[in-house]
C-alpha cells in the first residue's frame, strides 16, 4: 500500500474531487475523500511483476462472460521466482471497493482473480479490449534470459486464447486501439530482441472483427529506427507506450531508450514508415517513459520507468504533458525507483473519469476515480 498518501495528496492537487452525496437516515453528507481502490495483482500461480493495464470498455458483452464492462485487466510479465518474460497470466478487477489482499512477493496463494493464464509467455504492456468481445495482449518470452519470437494473442471474453498474431510483429511491448465494432485499427510497438540497436518499430494492424473471432486484412511497419536496448530490471529498453488521436490521424510514441515522447502523423492511413516522427516532449520530467495514454482532457499520461534519468526524489512518477510540449503535473506511485509502468484510462460516467496505474515494486494496481469536465 506504499502508494496511497501520494495518490492521495496527488488526486487532490491535480484534478476537482467528485463530491459525491450519500444518504444515510434521510440526511445527507458531502465525501471527502478520494474513491481510490489498491488491490493486488499476484494471481493464485505467483506471477509477478504486473505491465499492462486495460479498461473492459462500455460496448463489451454482457451476460456470463468471465469479464464485464468496467473491470480492469493486468497482465503479469514475471513468475513466482521473479523471472522475467515468464510470466502467464492476466488477472481481472471489479472495481467494487473489494480488493485482493496483499501477499508477500513469490509467495503462494495470490489472490487476485485470474481471466487468462497460458504457458511461457511473459505477457508485456501490450493489452488493450476489443468492444466485440476479445482482448490482445503481447508476449515476450524468455529462455536462460535470451528474448524469444513473441507474438500478439487473441482470447474471447471467456479467457481461451483463439488465435497468435505474428504479422510483422517482432517482440510486441505495447498497444494502442482504435476500435470501431467490426474492424478495428491496432498500433504495436515492436522492441525487435535486445540487442542494442535503432530498430525499435511501430506496426499497424487493420483487423476485421466479428462475433467469432479476429482477423487480419493487412499490416504495416508506420514508424521505425527507436533505440532498443538491454537493461537488467526491466529486461530491454524501446518504442513502449502508444495513444492515438483519431481526431488527428496522430500515434504518440513514448520512447523509453529515447527518453521522449514522439508524433507520428498519418498514423492510420500512411503506407509506409515515416521513421521516429517528431519529438514533442522532452525534459527533466521523463526518466524512461513507458506506458502512454491519451487523457479526456486532451493532455497526455505517461509513466516513468526510472531506468533512464533517474531521479531517487522523484521516483515513479506519472507524469502529464500537454500535446505540444508543456509540463502539466506528477505524482509518484511508490517511494521507490522502478515501480510505474502500465496505464489504462477511461470515461466510466458523463463527468467521472477512471485512472488505473500499476505499482510493479508492491505487485498492486491503484484505481482512481476522479470527477471532470468532459473536453477540459
């Protein structure tokens, strides 16, 4: 639980605090505090390490399906001894105000609720949902600390894996959707193996969605020549985060061997690739950016990994930046380096947005629910 008084001093400052009226004995009172959830990610197997965070989003099926709109999925990058890229599972939240107890790390049970668990995988950043019914998840697997062929895997709304994308996908890190029912528009960031190079890529994968299952009607490499490197606690360096503005037909790239956030435009139309695109943000502020979202307020979030610039005063932060450059605000999610990674984000209400951020170092995600303006 080490990151709750700085989210809660952090939600404070950043954004207005919905204050919600309840009713007890005919009276009514204003709340205070925060809506803040901390539940654990150590599933029942150990796995440890959580990367990518995803937001079930309003459209998805309902009914006896094994995850529901508004829960939240994590997936796990480590196993139970702290391995990385073996990592095989992607748990679920119902943010209910019910929590999965925290275990000490490599212990056994975990207790948070599985949705989907395969074999050697080391599940990355790449998770994101299909409204049809399917999510995505990226894996990045490991031998004797060697990266594998990953690949992009489908699994239906019950937790079955359907299907392995390998289309011009080279060890897939992270995602980002552009989702429009029956097809659908997927940025991937490729870290392309370890050795140190500038071959770190984006890859856009048109699929056509159906009740059924997931197909792919073309792909193409949009952008190219990152930095990818080795690093021994976060195993390699690269493109990672990505957030679209379909508004714009722009892909934002959060670099993390870069140490800068770049544009790429025609992201979703372009035929080719348009190398790095442009640098839009880079300052003191970035310590290896990692996972990257596109707020509500048309702001962008992204969560420093500490492994480049880093900074033990300001360790762990989730950072926001305006789209051309300017330093909005940060708060950290643990006192220690290393523990920011995944984001998801999403409107759960008219004028209630929902952040969700994991804490690697305590194997926890952290729900924030905050109340705001639409378009502010």
């Amino acid at each position: 639980m080490s990151g709750l008084p700085s989210i809660a001093r952090a939600s404070l400052s950043m954004a207005a605090i919905t204050l919600t009226l309840i009713s007890s004995a005919g009276t009514k009172a204003q709340q205070f505090i925060p809506d803040i959830i901390i539940s654990s990610t150590i599933p029942a197997n150990g796995d440890l390490n959580p990367y990518g965070v995803a937001i079930v989003p309003p459209g998805f099926p309902s009914g006896k399906k094994k995850i529901l709109p508004g829960d939240i999925l994590v997936s796990n990058f480590n196993d139970i001894n702290n391995t990385q890229g073996a990592g095989t599972t992607i748990i679920s939240l119902t943010p209910n105000g019910r929590v999965a107890p925290s275990v000490p790390a490599g212990t056994m049970p975990g207790n948070a609720k599985i949705f989907f668990q395969g074999s050697g995988l080391g599940l990355t950043t790449a998770l994101g949902v299909l409204e049809r019914g399917f999510v995505l998840v990226g894996n990045v697997p490991t031998s004797s600390g060697i990266i594998q062929t990953g690949s992009l895997l489908v699994i239906d709304h019950d937790g079955k894996q359907i299907a392995s994308l390998t289309n011009k996908l080279n060890d897939p890190w992270d995602l980002a959707i552009d989702d429009e029912f029956d097809r659908a528009t997927v940025f991937v960031s490729n870290v392309n193996g370890a050795t140190k190079n500038n071959n770190g890529s984006v890859t856009r994968l048109n699929l056509l969605v159906s009740p059924n299952g997931v197909s792919v009607a073309n792909t193409t490499v949009i952008a190219n020549g990152y930095t990818v490197e080795r690093n021994a606690a976060a195993l390699v360096l690269g493109p990672t985060g990505l957030a679209y503005d379909p508004n714009t037909d722009t892909l934002y790239v959060a670099s993390t061997a870069d140490n800068a956030i770049f544009s790429v435009a025609h992201a979703g139309t372009t035929g080719g690739s348009a190398g790095t695109g442009d640098i839009i943000f880079q300052d003191k502020h970035l310590r290896g950016p990692l996972a990257l979202v596109l707020a509500s307020n048309g702001n962008l979030i992204t969560a420093n990994g500490d492994a480049v610039n880093g900074d033990p005063t300001q360790p762990s932060e989730i950072v926001e930046f305006t789209r051309d450059g300017r330093f909005v605000g940060q708060f950290n999610v643990d006192a220690g380096e290393g523990g920011a990674f995944g984001i998801g984000i999403a409107m759960i209400g008219p004028d209630t947005a929902r952040l969700a951020v994991v804490n690697d170092n305590a194997n926890d995600i952290i729900v924030i629910d905050q109340n705001v303006v639409p378009g502010d």
